[in-house]
C-alpha cells in the first residue's frame, strides 16, 4: 500500500473548508485514496509501547527495537515507521503489531503434518480397589499385599 504522505490529503488541509471545496480538492482522488481517509477519519488505534509488545508477543524487548529500527512495522495508514512524541516515547499501532506478527506465521500443509503414533493404552484416573484381606487391586486386576507402612 501506498504511504498517505505522498496522497492529496498531505498537500491540502480540509479543515474548515465547505462541502464545494472538499469536493473539488478530492475530485481526482483513487478510491483507495478516499477508503484511507475515511479510514483514518474513523478509527483510534491503540499504541502500544515496544515493552507491551515484548511481553504479549513473547520476544526480548529488544528484538522488537531492533525490528523498529528495521522498519519492520508497517501502518496500515502511514506506511513504515512508527509513532515519537518525544525521545524515549516510542509507540506502535495495534494494526502494525499484527501485521509483524503476521509474518512470523508458518503455514503447514495437512500432509507435513505426521499421523498420530498409536500409544499405550490410558490408564484410568481412578484410585486403586483395596479388596478383601488388605490386598490393593491394580488396573489389570493384579493384586499386591498391604503391608502396614504403604498408603492408599
């Protein structure tokens, strides 16, 4: 997707214009153009710092600023790049989050993935039957005397 930057609404301002003026400054807008600015009109986008993003993602906070660094979050709506108010104050939008996560994704095929291996039969959660004359009855129906120092 194109950066907004290089669009018709980085070049005008429309606030404070009537309906005429918005319509002929918007005439040769694409409609992806539009569909962005509409976008942008109507949506708040939780920033996120790059510590959240560490510790919801699960990697370093420093693989994240280096992936910052990289230009490897990407706007929906403002390209590359993230969000600075100040020095240390660095932000990223939710919808960039997602798309970097995106591309850690691994699609498998149905048939990479390997048939489950026949195991051993489950054994059963329930205690063991302690039956007559103090024998303890297993699963199998074997017995084993009680001597006075086991525990059931």
């Amino acid at each position: 997707m194109a950066s907004a930057t290089g669009t018709v609404f980085s070049r005008t301002r429309l606030t404070g214009k009537t309906y005429d003026e918005i319509s002929a400054a918007l005439a040769q807008a694409s409609r992806d153009d539009l569909v962005r600015l509409v976008f942008s009109l109507v949506t708040l986008e939780k920033l996120l710092t790059p510590a959240q993003i560490a510790r919801e993602s699960q990697v370093p906070r420093r693989d994240v600023l280096a992936d910052m660094r990289a230009g490897r979050f990407t706007d929906p709506i403002f390209g590359r790049g993230f969000f600075c108010r100040a020095s240390k104050s660095f932000r990223i939008s939710a919808s960039a989050v997602n798309a970097w996560r995106a591309t850690w994704f691994v699609a498998v095929r149905r048939a990479a993935i390997p048939a489950e291996k026949k195991s051993a039969p489950v054994a059963s959660s329930s205690p063991p039957v302690i039956g007559v004359g103090g024998t303890k009855t297993g699963q199998n129906g074997q017995s084993a005397r009680l001597d006075s120092g086991d525990v059931t």
